[in-house]
C-alpha cells in the first residue's frame, strides 16, 4: 500500500465564493483594462466615452458581486490548506485577502464617489439613462477622491500581481492545495 505523507484534501470553497472570485477578477482586468484603453481616443470621441462607461459598468458590477460573497464568507470556513502552511504564512495570506476584499468595496466606491461629487453623474453604455450628479459640485473634493481611486488602483495593481504570484507558488512550488480549492 502506498502511503502518502499527505493525504489530498480535495475539499473546495463553496460555488458561490468561487464562482463570485473569478468573476470578480475578469471584471477588475476589463475595468483597468477599459480605463487603460480610452487613453487611445481623444477626448470627445464615441470610443473614449464608451471605454469610460465600460470601466464604471464592470466597476459598479464588482461591488455587485462582492456584497453577496463577503455575506456568505461571513460564515463560511475555508477548506483548510494542506499540508497547512506555518503560521505566519497564514496570517501574511489573511492579511492579504482582507486587503483585497477592502479594495473590491472600496475602490468602485471611490469611483462613483468621483462621478457624483464632480457633478458629472454615472452614464452607461447603450442607454440614455443616467445617474445624475450632486445638483451642487464640489470640485476639490471630487478631485480628492479620484486621485485616491487612482492610486488605489495603481496600488492594488502590485497587490493583485503579488497575490497571482502567491497562488502560482502554491501550486508549482509548494504543491500544496491552495489553488485547487478555488477552482
Ligand atoms: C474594481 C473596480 C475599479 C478599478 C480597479 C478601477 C481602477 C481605476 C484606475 C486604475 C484608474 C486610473 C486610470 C488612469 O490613471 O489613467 C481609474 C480612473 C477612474 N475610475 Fe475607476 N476603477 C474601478 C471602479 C470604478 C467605478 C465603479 C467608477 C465609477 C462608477 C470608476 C470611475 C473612474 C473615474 C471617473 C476615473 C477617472 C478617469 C479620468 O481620468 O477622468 N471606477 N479607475
Ligand atoms: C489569475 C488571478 C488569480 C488567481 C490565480 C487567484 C487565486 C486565488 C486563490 C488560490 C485563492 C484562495 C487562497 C486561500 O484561500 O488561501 C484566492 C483567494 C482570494 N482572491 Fe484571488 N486569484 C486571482 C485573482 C484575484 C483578483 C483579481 C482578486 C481581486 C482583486 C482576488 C481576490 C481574492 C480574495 C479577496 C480572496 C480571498 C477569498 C476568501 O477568503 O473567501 N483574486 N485567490
């Protein structure tokens, strides 16, 4: 009989918080990819403004999804991680994902904290309707929220990077079953 030092725990997170974190990532890289993008056209032009309201589309849709999955991981445990990494380890990968939580309800937050606070209102693609603006701008503190949405995005940008890496590692390196539980 063959013997294995650890037994495959083939236990995974729950469809709902697996489903809700691959959606979650294809929406924030078409968001930076659609905010990225509409430097391409110049100002005024059909295609930039489309690639803005697709960026605030797949933003407000992240938020979406993200106050749905944080409600059931109130009260789900994870499967656990084996064989389970040390201790700080665990508290570095905690730390983490608390981290990009914060960041999923946040960063669309500081979004259309900018559009409404600026005046301009949230426009979306295809349709006429919007949601309008604060009928009395503040521009200094529109402009205040949106230089923080723009380095939270750069910001999260290295983090996002790190946490890929961190999954990769598990995988290849550690070959552990870290990734495997989310998939
Ligand atoms: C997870 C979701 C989001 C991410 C990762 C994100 C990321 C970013 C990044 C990186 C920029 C800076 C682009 C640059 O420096 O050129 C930006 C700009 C901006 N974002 Fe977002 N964003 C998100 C959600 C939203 C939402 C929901 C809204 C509005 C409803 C929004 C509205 C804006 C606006 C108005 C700008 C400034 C564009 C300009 O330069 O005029 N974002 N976003
Ligand atoms: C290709 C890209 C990605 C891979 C391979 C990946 C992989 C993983 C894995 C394996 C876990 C489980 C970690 C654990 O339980 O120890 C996880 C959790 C998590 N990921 Fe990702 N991820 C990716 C992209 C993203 C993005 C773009 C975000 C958000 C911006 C994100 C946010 C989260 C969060 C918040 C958790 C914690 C889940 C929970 O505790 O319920 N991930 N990811």
């Amino acid at each position: 009989m063959h013997i294995h030092a650890f037994p495959a725990d083939r236990r995974r997170y729950s469809a709902l918080l697996r489903h809700a974190h691959w959606l979650s990532a294809v929406l924030v890289l078409v968001a930076y990819a659609a905010i990225y993008a509409r430097e391409w056209w110049e100002r005024g032009t059909p295609e930039r403004l489309l690639a803005g309201q697709i960026h605030t589309l797949t933003g407000l849709l992240v938020l979406l999804v993200t106050v749905p999955r944080l409600l059931r991981r109130f009260h789900e445990t994870p499967p656990p991680v084996v064989p389970a990494p040390p201790l700080p380890q665990r508290l570095l990968a905690g730390i983490a994902h608390v981290a990009l939580f914060l960041y999923l309800i946040v960063q669309p937050l500081l979004g259309v904290g900018t559009l409404l606070v600026s005046g301009k209102g949230i426009g979306f693609p295809l349709i006429a309707w919007r949601i309008p603006g604060l009928a009395v701008p503040n521009e200094s503190l529109a402009k205040a929220i949106k230089e923080l949405h723009e380095f939270v995005g750069v910001l999260f940008i290295y983090v996002i990077a790190a946490h890929l890496l961190a999954a990769l590692w598990h995988w290849r390196v550690r070959q552990d079953n870290a990734l495997q539980r989310m998939l």
